[in-house]
C-alpha cells in the first residue's frame, strides 16, 4: 500500500532554514507527481509546492517562491523541499503528498515552528 513518510521538521529561528525528506513506498514513484502541503492552524491544508515524475517541472506557492526548493531523487523514492528564508508565517504541520488510484494519499506532517 501506499505509505509516505515525512521528517526533518522541527524549531527554527526567523530567516533559518530546514530541509525536509519525504520516502515513498507501495507505488511506482518515478512515474508520479509529488507535492508538499502545508496546515497551519486553523487553516485549510493549502498546496506549497509540486514536482513532476521527472522533477524537470516544478510548481510553487507564490508565498514560497524563491524561498522554497522541491526536488526528488527517483533512485531513493525520496522527495524534498528545501526551505530558506523561513518566516513565522511558514509555522504549520507540511505534508507529502499524491494522488494514486482516485484518492489522495498523505504522510503523517512533520511540523516546521519558525519563531525566535
């Protein structure tokens, strides 16, 4: 079965930044697209970025661009997000994901806290 598994959350400082992982297993990773969400509290999930099977396309959040990197290794079934210049706004549960076989599959979050 599909299972996604996010880390490298954790507390950070204004302007710092943190590199996040997410594994995948139980599907043909190179052939799908992979996206990061993020929830922050009292908020609706909202899509942060996407990466296509390639990773020769990718998506971004206008919150995120130029602050945030997806990319992905197809030979580890990893997907990573990258992210500099955090600001206390970033602060919520981010999530992997992808849609596989009419639904949407998600990882447990890993939570970014950005404050001083």
């Amino acid at each position: 079965q599909v299972q996604l598994v996010e880390s490298g959350g954790g507390l950070v400082q204004p302007g710092g930044s943190l590199r996040l992982s997410c594994a995948a297993s139980g599907f043909p990773f190179s052939t799908a697209p992979m996206s990061w969400y993020r929830q922050a509290p009292g908020k609706e999930r909202e899509l942060v970025a996407s990466i296509s099977p390639t990773g020769g396309r990718t998506n971004y959040a206008d919150s995120v661009k130029g602050r945030f990197t997806i990319s992905r290794d197809n030979g580890k079934n990893t997907v990573y997000l990258q992210m500099n210049e955090l600001k206390p706004e970033d602060t919520a549960v981010f999530y992997c994901g992808v849609f596989r076989t009419s639904r949407y599959y998600w990882g447990q979050g890993t939570q970014v806290t950005v404050s001083s």
